[in-house]
C-alpha cells in the first residue's frame, strides 16, 4: 500500500504548497507548487522557472511533495541539492546545464 499524505491532510492544497504531479506514464514528477486556486481545480509553477502552467489539475493528478526531495534537475533527474528551498532552483539547474553535467 502506498501512502501519498500525511493522514491529516483534509483533501485540499493551499497556495504555496509543494505537490507532485502524476504523469500519462504514471509516475510523479515533482518540482511544483500550488500558484492558485480555482473551481475548475489547481494552477502550478513549475519551482525550476516560475512558470505558472496555462491549465488546471485536479486533486486525482496531484499529491504531497516530499519536503526532501530537494531540487532537481527536470532533464536528468539529478538530484542538485539535498534542501527544499526552491528559491536558487533556477540557478542551480542553469549552473549544473552550462557545466555539462547533462544532455540539456
């Protein structure tokens, strides 16, 4: 049995939360958070740019991120840091992409 949230979480994510999304493959990706709210269900940044996501998700597509997961990179999966503070994310992946460390 997997366990996706906490047992306290009530079903609902808040602005600012952290989640992870479920891709067509079925795996999660993570390295998003909540940028607003809506009836139709949840718009996302995405941490590594800020971009906000031009369509809604519903709460079926989303789960808790793990506040361990760290940064990583979204083209090799490389873990860059060990820390959840996203606010250097950006830099950190265009670092680890001009040093080579991937295809991107």
């Amino acid at each position: 049995m997997t366990i996706y949230a906490h047992p306290s979480f009530n079903g609902t994510f808040a602005t600012g939360t952290r989640v992870a999304v479920k891709t067509r493959a079925g795996c999660w990706s993570s390295g998003f958070e909540i940028a607003e709210v809506s009836p139709d269900g949840y718009r996302l940044r995405r941490i590594a740019d800020g971009t906000v996501l031009p369509f809604d998700f519903t709460d079926d597509e989303l789960r808790l991120d793990s506040l361990s997961a760290g940064v990583q990179c979204p083209d090799c999966g490389l873990t860059l840091a060990d820390w959840p503070d996203a606010r250097y994310a950006s830099i950190l992946i265009q670092r680890h992409r001009e040093l080579g460390h991937c295809d991107a």
